[in-house]
C-alpha cells in the first residue's frame, strides 16, 4: 500500500490533435443509428476541459486488491486504446484522462479509482442548496430538488468511475422517482443515490440489505407498511418485493450455469423458484416502515409533517406487525417466532448465496458498461470474479467492475473489428459524456436540469426515472424486425429507439451543444418557472484551438467521444470534414463562426452510428 497521487504530466501522444486509430465502420443493421447520422449530415449548415478521473490531488492510499495477473491487455499502447477504456469505466475520456492512463496502466488507474475517497454526497449537496427547509416553497413535497441533485452528481464532480458503477446499479436495483408521493421525497432519493454510491465499491451483500431497508425502496415496491397475515380479515403479506428481489435482484427467473445460459432439464428450462417461494418469503418483509423515531414534527400551515431524518435511515422493524409464521424458500425454512431482524438476515443471506446471483448479475453489468451481447466466457469469468475475489470473498463488487473492465472482450482489439461487439449508448449517458468531455459547469452551481423523459422533445431517459421496476429496457430484448432477430442478439437500450426517439435526441442535443441547459432563474434554488437562461454551459477550448483544421477536430472529437472509431481517411470522415470545409474558417475568422464549426463537429460525432454504438 503507498501513498499516491494521480499523476498530471500528459503523455505526449495524449495531446495530439491529428492522433486516432483506426476502427471499422459499425454494420448498417443498426439502422435508427444510422439514419439518425444521415439525417444531421443533411442538415448541418454551414469548454474548459475536465478531467473525469478523480477529486482533485489529495494523496490517498492505494492498493490493488483485486485479481490483476492473467490479463491480455493490461496496458493501453494508443490513446484510443486508453479512452475505449475510460468511455466503458466512466463517463468520458478527456485528454487529461486519457494521459492518466497511458501513464499508469489499467490496473494501476483502477485502484487509484477504487481508493478515491467518496465524493460530496446528493444528500449534503441539497443541504448546501438550502432545500432541507420547510418553507413556503414546500421543498419537502417536490422532486425537482432530486432532479437537479442527480445532474449535479452525474455531470460534474470528482470520482466518476463510482458514479457511473452507482448509475449501472440504479438500472439494476430500481427504485424510481416515477411513483414517490411522500414528504422529503428529493432527500429520500438523494439518500438512495448515496446509498448506491457508498456500496458501489463494496460488497453486493451489504448492498442488497442496504436496497432492501431504504425508505425510498420500501415506497417503491411496498415493503413500507408491509404487514403480517390476519386470518380474521384475510390480509396477507404483500408479495411485491419478495417476487422482484429474486426476479430482479439477484437470481433470476431459471436456473443458470456460470457463464449465464439457463440449465435445461430434457430441454426445458428450470424455473429459479415458485409462487410458494415467494409467497413465504413475503413474511420476511413484514413490519418494516420509515423510521420516524425522533419524533420531531414540523409545522406547515395548519398541519405538521415529520422531519427529513428518516429519508436516509433504513425503515424500522415494528415486530407487532411482523410475521411469526415459518417461512420455506430455495430450500431454507427460517422457523416459526424467528425475530425480524434475524429472519431478515437469512433470507438475504440465502439470495446472496445463490449459485445464480454472480452470472445474472454479471451478464447485466457487462451489458450496462461494455456489450449488450458478451460471450459465455466473459460472463462466466465475472461470474468467478463474483462468487470469489481471489481471497475467498464473495460479493466483492471492485473484483467484478475490474473483471468487467480488464477481460480480454472489452480490452482486446479483436472485438473492435467484430460486427456483434458494443453497445447502444444510452441518451443519459450520451447527455452526461458530452458535459463531462467539454467541462459543462453551471454558472450559478443551481444545475436546475429538470427531468428529460420526454420521448418527443428531449432524452427519452432520465436517471432515477425509470418507468417501471423493469427499468428502462430488458437485458433480454432484442429489436424486432432487424439482423439481430434473426440471431436472437439482444441489444436492450435499443428499446428507447424509434423515429421520435431519434429526431428528438438531434433536436435536444444541438441546442444543448450550442446554447446549452435552459435553466429558470439559475440564481434561486426554487424551480421559478420564469427567467429561463441558458446556465449550464460548455466552452470548447480545446475544440476552439483546433477550429482552422477541420480534420485535426474530427480527429479530436473522434478520439474523445468515440474512442477512435471513426477512422482517418475513412468515408465518413470525409463526410464531415467536407461539410464543415463547406464553410471556411481561419484564423481571422469572427468567434460566432469559430464556435458554429466547433457545434457542428460535435454534433456530427454525437450523431454518427460510431459514437451512438459503442465498442
């Protein structure tokens, strides 16, 4: 263990502008992606950058305690190599970043990563706002002030590689925004965003007790308020939560073999548990709701609602209401009178146990950071990597990101020349990539980004915003009607896709590009409604002493959003050099069209079927 700090020296070739590897143009079947690029390419007419990778130069320890040995490619040998890895580890891949990592290797960055101290959480950042206060502008009973906490989180801010780990496990464990009707609902789900990010790197068993007390899940899935059985009135438990933790969180609907395929009995797959399974494990979560101990009762008008305490405590076991019958699931019986807290921790002691719990949560963090469509054998090392950290612990989650991140699928160079490797990206993280690689900030620190849902006007996707339990796509789908049916190859985000959904990401993100955030009265915490400004901004700096050479900036924009995918010289790179070139700039040229080529590279990159597929 040592004493480090993240390295600032630039390795030369990380600040090359003209610098990028050469990738091969992704297949046409991805067809939205594709009309979506020609579409912008008809249309186009004639930031500080920010370094992801960490919480500035405090010295922290360091060490690597996860498996490292027996990897191929453990140390990128181009800049496109390095930012492939920092687009699938974090949000983007600035050319800071990537100089971090030509310097330190994979191995070494991860641990830096991992060691990083926990940044500023959601819930101090709403203290600091002031929205813990009961006032006139009823803070207690509005989300936008989690809106606003989880873009601040996402697009700004020191250790990334957690934040984007905490946003995979959000698509994972759901507890949606969608559906709160609760006082302190904006620190309830700041508290579960915290929650995410404390255990990002910790152990999946504490994590899933963590998800399973939090009030913002309790609401969610009915665990708050759950009570026991009355025969008198023919109440029974309800059975919400215990069909989707196992569902959904931890084993899965059949059986399955560590690389992640169902096992078969004479051909047919075997069901992960019954309707009796879940009918008895609904027992176990009985008796448990928000914790509102301290009695603490705030006047609001001409009532009193209780204070914010309890949104980031784990809901309180009252053991009156609490089942004392036996409960028998996959195969544990927790006896009659057994005490909630102890019932508690057998029942998840049991799903943790699982042999199914390492592939099917492996296979769902492969797809969330790397390939919608990883092999057998990748799910099944991670799956290893899971049930056993190299020193006998299971659950260890920094041994399943650097197993994600290091095997030979998302490192080697083969799976950039095949036609079935990557990932659509999703509309959020295209939105929170574009801030971070062109140092978005908001000017009055309020990052008043409202929810972008809207599948006509803006993402289609906004975090913590999924519209059901199910997320917002299954890791099982595959796009009717396309090359992939007939492979059965599943492509989830591909979900979000159709025609509005396409035309509505291009219109969003060129005004964001050019304008920026509009935001209402930035200067106040409340949501105002008037005096729309546009806030959030980038600045393109960099971009900006690359303007004259229209290929030096595709290069640039290629290495940074895409990894290098867009190859030099290839046709689609003349594409777009041709269009800029179609209005010249020089030197001497005013600032409004030195920043009008600078948008439309972007947006031309943001489009293209090489950065909306990622590899």
């Amino acid at each position: 263990m040592t004493n480090v700090e993240t390295p600032d020296q630039a390795a030369p070739s990380a600040l090359d502008p003209g610098h990028a590897d050469a990738a091969p143009d992704h297949p046409t079947a991805l067809l939205a992606s594709a009309a979506a690029a020609a579409a912008l390419l008809a249309a186009c007419g004639g930031g500080e950058e920010s370094g992801g990778g960490g919480g500035g130069n405090n010295s922290f320890a360091v060490t690597v305690d996860f498996i490292s040995t027996g990897y191929a490619n453990t140390t990128p040998t181009t800049d496109a190599d390095a930012a492939r890895f920092l687009q699938q580890a974090q949000f983007s891949s600035t050319l800071e970043d990537i100089a971090k990592v030509r310097s330190n290797g994979y191995v070494t960055w991860l641990a830096t990563e991992f060691s990083r101290p926990l940044g500023p959480t959601g819930w101090d950042w709403l203290e600091a706002r002031g929205y813990g206060v009961a006032d006139t502008h009823r803070y207690f009973f509005n989300l936008y002030p989690a809106e606003f906490m989880i873009w601040q989180q996402l697009l700004s801010g020191p250790d990334p590689v957690r934040r984007r780990a905490a946003l995979a496990l959000s698509e994972f464990f759901v507890a949606s925004m969608t559906s709160a009707e609760f006082t302190w609902r904006s620190h309830a789900y700041a508290s579960w965003w915290d929650t995410l990010t404390r255990n990002a790197f910790g152990n999946f068993r504490q994590l899933l007790e963590d998800v399973t007390l939090h009030p913002a899940m309790g609401w969610f899935l009915n665990t708050k308020g759950n009570q026991k059985e009355n025969t008198n009135t023919g109440r029974v438990p309800d059975e919400n939560y215990a069909r989707e933790v196992m569902q959904l969180f931890t084993i899965g609907l059949v059986e399955l073999n560590l690389d992640g395929t169902p096992k078969r009995n004479n051909g047919q797959t075997i069901d992960s548990y019954t309707q009796s399974d879940v009918t008895n494990l609904a027992r176990v979560f009985t008796g448990y709701d928000f914790d509102t101990s301290d009695g603490v009762r705030i006047p609001v008008d001409s009532y009193t609602i209780e204070s914010r305490a309890f949104a980031r405590k784990p809901m309180s076991l009252n053991a009156s209401r609490h089942s004392n019958l036996a409960a028998t699931f996959l195969g544990t019986t927790i006896p009659a009178n057994t005490p909630g807290k102890a019932a508690l921790g057998t029942a998840l002691d049991t799903l943790f146990n699982h042999p199914n719990v390492g592939p099917f949560f492996a296979r769902q963090m492969i797809q969330r950071l790397v390939t919608s469509n990883p092999s057998g054998a990748y799910v099944a090392h991670v799956a290893a990597a899971f049930n056993d950290n190299g020193k006998g612990v299971r659950g260890d989650l920094k041994a399943v990101w650097a197993a994600i991140l290091l095997h030979d699928e998302a490192r080697g160079p083969q799976t950039l020349a095949s036609n079935t490797f990557g990932k659509l990206r999703e509309p959020m993280l295209r939105f929170v990539q574009w801030a971070r690689t062109f140092g978005a900030q908001s000017a009055a620190g309020s990052w008043k980004i409202f929810e972008l849902s809207n599948p006509a006007t803006q993402l289609g996707q906004s975090p913590l915003r999924a519209p059901s339990v199910f997320n917002f796509f299954r890791p099982g789908y595959v796009p009717p009607n396309t090359t992939l049916t007939a492979s059965g190859a599943t492509a989830p985000e591909f979900q979000l896709v159709n025609e509005t959904t396409v035309g509505a990401y291009l219109n969003f993100m060129q005004d964001v590009i050019q304008l920026g955030v509009r935001c209402p009265e930035p200067g106040v915490p409340q949501a105002a409604y008037n005096n729309h400004l546009y806030d959030v901004k980038a600045t393109y700096s960099r971009e900006l002493s690359l303007v004259t050479d229209a290929t030096a900036l595709v290069r640039h924009l290629s290495l940074v959003l895409t990894a290098g995918q867009i190859a030099p010289n290839s046709a689609n790179e003349q594409l777009m050099v041709t269009a800029l070139n179609n209005t010249p700039v020089t030197a001497s040229s005013s600032a409004d069209l030195k920043l009008r080529r600078v948008w439309a590279a972007v947006l031309m990159i943001m489009a293209c079927p090489q950065y909306l597929i990622q590899k």
